[in-house]
C-alpha cells in the first residue's frame, strides 16, 4: 500500500516541459485550420433554396418552350393550330415594341394587313383555301382593317401625306393580290368557293382604302381652303394707294408750259 503511495506521488510530479507544450500547441491549430467546418443548415433555409432552384428551372423551360412555340407559330397559315398564337400573341409583341405613336403603329399595321392576303395568296398556290380557311383569315382581315383605318385617321390629322403613302402602298399590295388570286388554280368546287370569297374580300379591302384616301385628300383640300381664307388682303390696298400716289406725282401732258426765253438788247443805228 506504501509503495503504491509513493507511485502516486511520483505521478503527480510528471509535467511536460514548455518546448512539448508548445508542440502541442501548434498540433492542434494545424488540426483545426486544416478541418473544415461543416455548417448545418436550417430545414427551412434549405427547403426555399430548392424551390428557388425548381422556379428558376421551371422558368427558364417555359421561356423556352414560348420562344419554340412563337417561333413555329412566324410561318403558320389561316387553319393551323398555332395561327392564334401568331396573330395575338407574336404580332401584339411585335407591335408593342414598335411604338404606339401613329406614325409608327400605322406602317406595321399595313404591313401586318398586307400579310394576311399574302396569307390567302399562299393558301390560294397550295390549293388549301378553303370556305373554312377564308373565313378565318376574313376575320383577321377584318378586326385588322378597323385598326389600320382608326390609325390612318390619327396619322392623317398629323401627316397627310405620310397616309397617303400608306394607303397607296396598300393598294399596290391589294391590287397584285388581287390579280394573283384571280390567276390561282381551284381544283375543286370548295376551293372555287374559297377563291370567290377571297376576292370578294380583296375588292372589300380596296374599296376601304379608296375611301380612306378621299377621305384624307378631301381633309387635306379642307385645310388648304381654309389657310388660303384666312390670308389677310392688305396687299391689295397697298398696291392700289400707292398707284394713286404715283398719279398724283406725275405732270400733265396736256398743260401749255411757257419757256422763259429773254428778249435781245436792240443796239441804234448812228445818223
């Protein structure tokens, strides 16, 4: 019992020496600097980081699939599935980048009506036009006619002439669509009866636009007239005092002037 004592005391007298002490020391911070700190994340933390990866994921396959479908929709016809898509969604974008002034709304909206009888034309070569197909394009045709022309009327109060281009560029357009229906082939009697609509709507759409440019030259004569009246006519008076004046300045031709002529000195003769 003694000598276990006396061990005990022994071991209690063991300590480690300041250079071993500082060898820990450093052992231990290259422990800790080198292992890394792992960070518990909170369950809700990490439930709004996947849904923000699964928004963001879905978001980008949506703008995908709109940009795939938009643009498979540019080339489509009266009676394709994605005509619709084209004509509300595609050309409203497209319009709305353009401007919304007249003078910038007006030249795409003739050029978006253009393309719906070019549409008909297309329609017309393929032998697909349809009654079914020209009544939808006739509607297109029609809701885009009543914007056109509500734009060509503002753009006529600011720039006659600048609708006055438009509306002859329509009928250039209109005119040779015309003719090219005329010359496109009808195999059967639905396609004869789609050609005879189709042109019914083509004199229609001519017709409009006749009426629009008289509409615009008869505004257009309306404002002449008025600016000529309003011309003040003080000229005239001035031309017409100074006339008298002038006459009252100049000598009367018929008036007897007497020269001033002296007599001569009469020298006598010497007796």
């Amino acid at each position: 019992m003694d000598n276990n004592l006396s061990k005990l005391k022994a071991y209690k007298k063991i300590s480690l020496t300041e250079e071993e002490r500082g060898l820990m020391r450093a052992h231990a911070a290259r422990i800790i600097m080198s292992t890394p700190v792992l960070v518990t994340q909170s369950f809700f933390k990490r439930g709004v980081q996947h849904g923000l990866r699964i928004a963001l994921s879905s978001m980008l396959f949506v703008v995908f699939i709109f940009g795939f479908v938009a643009t498979a929709a540019n080339n489509t016809l009266p009676g394709d599935p994605l005509y619709g898509f084209k004509r509300n969604i595609n050309e409203r974008v497209a319009a709305a980048i353009v401007g919304t002034s007249p003078a910038a709304q007006t030249p795409y909206l003739a050029n978006r009506f253009i393309a719906r009888f070019n549409e008909v034309k297309t329609l017309a070569d393929s032998n697909s036009l349809t009654p079914a197909n020209q009544e939808i394009a006739a509607k297109a045709i029609t809701s885009q006619a009543a914007d056109l022309s509500a734009n060509l009327t503002t753009l006529s109060d600011q720039s006659p002439s600048s609708a006055l281009a438009v509306t002859a560029t329509l009928e250039q357009a209109l005119k040779a669509n015309k003719i090219a229906l005329e010359n496109a082939p009808a195999a059967t009697p639905a396609q004869a009866d789609g050609k005879a609509a189709a042109l019914n709507t083509v004199n229609s759409a001519l017709q409009t636009v006749s009426n629009q440019q008289v509409q615009i030259l008869s505004k257009e004569i309306d404002d002449i007239s008025t600016a000529v009246s309003n011309v003040p006519t003080t000229a005239s008076a001035d031309t017409t005092v100074s006339t008298s004046d002038s006459t009252s300045q100049t000598p009367d031709s018929g008036a007897t002037q007497t020269p001033n002529v002296t007599p001569a000195k009469v020298t006598p003769l010497a007796p």
